[in-house]
C-alpha cells in the first residue's frame, strides 16, 4: 500500500523524484511559516530534518522535537556539533540545508562516514545551484558562524517571496510576460533603491552608536582607574599615632612628682648637714631654689602640653583632610556611575528604536513583494482571460 501526501514526510517526497521548483517553494514557505510561529514563541526545534517534516494538501507540519539526536544528520548545525545548543540560528541552518535539497536534488553537505560528514558541516561550503538568487538564500542560511546567518525567518520568507515571483514569471508564457515584466522591474528597482539607502541610514546609525558607546566606555575606565590611584596614594599617606591624651597628662604629673620628691630630699639632706651652721641664710637660699626649679618644671610642663596639643590638633586636621577627601572620591564615583547608567539607557532607547525601525522595514518590503505578487498574478490572470475571449 503506498503512503498518501497527507502521511507522506518530505524525506519520503525527495527519495520518489526531483520535486518541481513551484512545489518546492511551496513547501519551503510553509515550513518557514511553521519554524517563525514557532521561533517568535520563544522556542527552537533544534533536530529539523526531512523525516521530521510531514507534508499534507495545505503545507508542511512540523512534528516535534524528541530531543538532540545521538547521530550527526546532514542537516545538523556546526555550532551542536561543538556541544552547544540548538537555537533558532540553529532551525535556520537546517532549513537552508533542507530547501537547497528540495530545488536541486543534491544534499548541500555530505560525506561516507560520520567524519566526513562533521568535516563538511564545519567546513565546506555547499555547492552552487545554478540560480544565483537560490544560492544567496542557502549561503546566508548555512553559514558556519550563527551570527553570521539570517537571524529571523521573516528576512527568509521575503526571500522565498521573492524567488517565488520569479520562477511564476519564468513560467509564464512571453507574451504574457512583457507587461508584467516591465511593471515589476520597475516597481523592484524602486523598492531596491528605498531599501538601499534606509539599509544604509540604519547600519550608519547602529555604527555610530557602538562608537560612541564604546568611547564612553573607555572614558569611564580611564576614570575609575584615576581614582583607584587617588585612593592608593590616600591609602598608602601614613596615618598619625593616636595620641592618649590622659595617659600623657598622668606621665608628666607622676614625673614631676617624682622630681619634686627627688629635690626635696636633697634639699633636706643639705639643709640638715647645713642647719646648725648657717640655718637662716641656707632656709632662704632653699626656698628660692625651690621656687626657681618650680617655676622652670611649670615651664617645661606646660611646653610639653602644648607640643602635645598641637600634635594632636595637626592629628585632627589630617584625619578631616583625609575624610573630605574620601567624601569628594565617594561623590564622584557616584556621579559619573549615574552618568554612566543615563548614556546606556539612552544608547539602549536609541538601539531598540533603531531595531524597530528595521523590524518596520521587514513589514514594509513584506507587504511590497505580497502586492507585487498580486499584481502580477491579476496581470496573468487577465491575460489569460483575453487569450479566452
């Protein structure tokens, strides 16, 4: 019993016969469709292949993913084959396998073993079609690099669009195609020129704002680097020994206290050797020796408090200095961080204008190729009419 499209899998549909270019495309748009509903739910398939694809009267259905596969398939990404995993970059990559296999009959990569197999993905490009327009679509879809792909479906269905348009045209008898050639052209050529210079206005744009982000950037390095210095020669400023003010006072007391009673023995000691010989003149030559070494002891205490007072007044001045500086260092970190954030939020305001500005692009050149396809399926239509009448 043989399958039925509608239990068909494309792989099924390839190993029969060549698919015709019109049902080719057919399918291509419909699998694009299914993995864009898919991607802009956040999601990635991450194993599409030909066995994966059921085909039926409407289009193509997806089935889902079981999970990575244990075997390298000619459609597997070189990013998954380094270990990382599946995104939609990843779907985009075996999709321009698969449509490349679909319009020539050829697998875009392959090999006799697994090695081989994993030596062409990673490395060999895949070989030209013969249509120029087919292989700009495969090349920008397969390329090694993710980033270096189609980041989204829709860029690739305005490309099918547009593949699909020209191969109705091929198709269409001569006479027919006359008319709608030259309206087409000229309409393509417009699009292409608006396309070019609002293409050109966005990457100048997006340009300028990288440089001027990265420029900010490097500003702000140099200047946090300037102030982690500043803080290293504050840190590395010797700090005064705190200074016991009481323990000081106590010292100098107990010292003169132990002077006092040193003289003051010796003066007894003298004035009882001396007393019976001349008690009068030595009890006066004793008293103004003793207000003579009182006054000179006040006048070495009170030296000392005031050394000590003025070192600790140059203390308390250094540890202010010290603190105003860390205050006016804390102050502008602060600032220039809040600067900072204000450029980036406004860089990112800017970026996200600019992406949706060519998100808005995308739609316009979209519903551009629909018209066009319309106008040149009305074109044919009516020719085919009169070729009736």
């Amino acid at each position: 019993m043989s399958t039925t499209i509608e239990q068909s899998t494309l792989a099924l549909r390839m190993a029969e016969a060549k698919i015709p270019v019109s049902e080719a495309l057919h399918y291509a748009m419909s699998l694009a469709e299914a993995l864009r509903k898919l991607h802009d739910a956040g999601k990635a398939h991450g194993a599409v292949t030909p066995s994966s694809i059921v085909l039926s009267e409407a289009g193509v259905e997806l089935l889902p993913s079981l999970g990575p596969l244990a075997t390298v398939t000619p459609y597997t990404a070189p990013e998954v084959l380094q270990g990382e995993t599946a995104d939609s970059r990843s779907d985009i990559f075996s999709f321009g396998a698969i449509v490349f296999e679909m319009l020539t009959g050829r697998r875009a990569f392959d090999g006799e073993s697994q090695t081989d197999l994993k030596l062409a993905l990673s490395n060999a490009p895949p070989p030209t079609s013969g249509s120029p327009a087919v292989d700009r679509l495969v090349a920008a879809c397969v390329a090694k690099a993710p980033s270096a792909r189609w980041q989204r479906m829709q860029k690739i269905i305005l490309e099918l669009k547009l593949l699909t348009v020209a191969a109705r045209r091929a198709d269409t008898p001569a006479p027919a195609r006359g008319a709608a050639e030259s309206a087409l052209r000229a309409e393509i050529q417009q699009l292409e020129a608006r396309l070019s210079v609002r293409l050109a206005n966005t990457e100048k744009t997006i340009a300028a704002m990288q440089q001027t982000a990265a420029e900010s950037l490097e500003n702000f390095k140099e200047h946090i680097a300037g102030i982690h210095s500043q803080l290293a020669a504050v840190q590395d400023r010797p700090m005064p020994a705190p200074v016991d003010v009481e323990a000081l006072r106590l010292q100098i007391q107990g010292r003169l206290e132990e002077t006092i009673a040193a003289v003051a023995l010796q003066l007894r000691a003298q004035m009882q050797a001396t007393v019976e010989a001349a008690k009068q003149q030595h009890s006066a030559q004793t008293q103004a020796a003793l207000g003579s070494m009182k006054q000179e002891l006040a006048a070495q205490s009170a030296e000392t408090a005031a050394a000590v007072n003025q070192r600790m007044a140059a203390a308390e001045q250094n540890m202010e200095e010290i603190r105003k500086h860390f205050a006016t260092l804390q102050a502008n970190v602060a600032g220039d961080l809040h600067d900072f954030e204000k450029t980036l939020k406004v860089q990112g305001v800017a970026i996200d204008s600019a992406r949706t500005a060519m998100a808005q692009t995308d739609d316009l050149v979209e519903r551009v190729v629909e018209a066009l396809e319309l106008l040149q399926s009305s074109m044919i239509d009516q020719h085919e009419t009169a070729g009736v009448n």
